[in-house]
C-alpha cells in the first residue's frame, strides 16, 4: 500500500498534463518511430521521448526524473543513452491503494 506521501508525489506528478501524457505514451513503446521491439523490455530512449513531446531535452528529463521519483516509470542506461518504460507493478500497487481508500 502507498503512504499517503508516496500517493501524494503520484498526484504531484500527475498534475502536470505532459507528464501525463508521456506516461500514456509509454504504455505503448511500440507507439515511437523507431522503436524496436527487443527495445521494449528496458523502455523508450529519452530522446525519442523529447522528439515526441517537442519539449527541450532538460525539460523533458526533468519530467521524467518527476515520474520516476513518484513511482510511475523506471530508468535503465544504456551506454550514454536512457531508457524509460512505466512501472506496471507499482501502477498497480498504485490503484490498489487508491480503490482501498477511495
């Protein structure tokens, strides 16, 4: 179950309609051109994420960063490259908590 910290940094994070955005994006790896489906396990480079978004690359890895932090994404180098891809288990464990209190 998420404290109600956790789930207040899930909201934070949330707030924001680009975060939201890429994480329905990543619900879809195959979703970015290019996207390889070896590549699917470890998530979507970062600059394909940016590419999508047209956001600055600080600004898209600051929002990301915004979603890992809260719980939502997961983070895997590659070399000089990062990958991201949605924390399913923990979206679950998410809506578990939300549907136990709500």
């Amino acid at each position: 179950m998420f404290s109600e910290e956790e789930v207040l940094s899930v909201f934070r994070a949330l707030s924001n309609p680009a975060r939201r955005q890429m994480l329905v994006w990543l619900k879809d790896p195959m979703s970015f051109p290019g996207q390889k489906a070896e590549d699917v396990e470890i998530g979507v480079c970062v600059s394909d994420i940016q590419q999508r978004m047209g956001l600055g690359q600080s600004t898209t890895s600051q929002y990301l960063t915004t979603l890992r932090r809260a719980g939502l994404v997961i983070a895997t180098r590659r070399g000089k490259w990062t990958y991201y891809r949605r924390d399913e288990a923990n979206i679950a464990r998410l809506l578990g908590t939300l549907r136990d209190v709500f």
